[in-house]
C-alpha cells in the first residue's frame, strides 16, 4: 500500500472534504510523525502501535580473511510494536 492508496480509501471514507484538504491533512500528519522522529520523540497510535527511535551502538568485528578489524558506526533506527490487538489479529491470520 502506498499513499495514492491511502489517499483513495481516505476520499471514499471521508467524502465531506475535498481530494487537495485529504492530501494537505495527510501530508501534515506524515510531517508531524517525521518531526516526531527526528526529535527522538515516541509515537504512540492508538489501536495500532508504538513507533521508536533507538540507538544502536557501535560495533567492532575482525575480517576474518584480513584479520583487519571493522568499526560499525553508531546509528539510529526506527522500530515498531504493534498494539496487543492488533498482533493478535496478525498471528490470528498466519493459524
């Protein structure tokens, strides 16, 4: 799914607003969730999730073939809980 399709079942459901407001108040949510992300902020979503940003240290491996030791920088990473719910509707779908 991507955003013409988002924004295509959002006109069907949401009918009383233009196709331009859709985009634009979907387009603000996306900007505040990006913002949100950048600022380390967690994203709580009701009946759906938590979205987190964690850090990943540093690491250190030794090229086996070289015997030269490799440096993984820090780096950031974005990961995602599903709501209790809805993990179960997902494990409910894969019985």
């Amino acid at each position: 799914m991507n955003t013409k399709d988002i924004l295509k079942i959002l006109d069907k459901k949401i009918n009383f607003i233009s196709k331009e407001e859709q985009k634009q108040v979907f387009e603000n949510i996306i900007d505040i969730l990006e913002e949100a992300i950048i600022n380390n902020e967690e994203i709580i979503i009701e009946k759906f999730g938590i979205f987190r940003v964690i850090t990943r240290r540093e690491k250190k491996f030794e090229d086996v073939e070289t015997g030269e030791i490799v440096h993984f920088r820090e780096k950031r990473k974005i990961i995602f809980k599903p709501n209790r719910l809805l993990d179960e509707k997902i494990t409910l779908l894969q019985d």
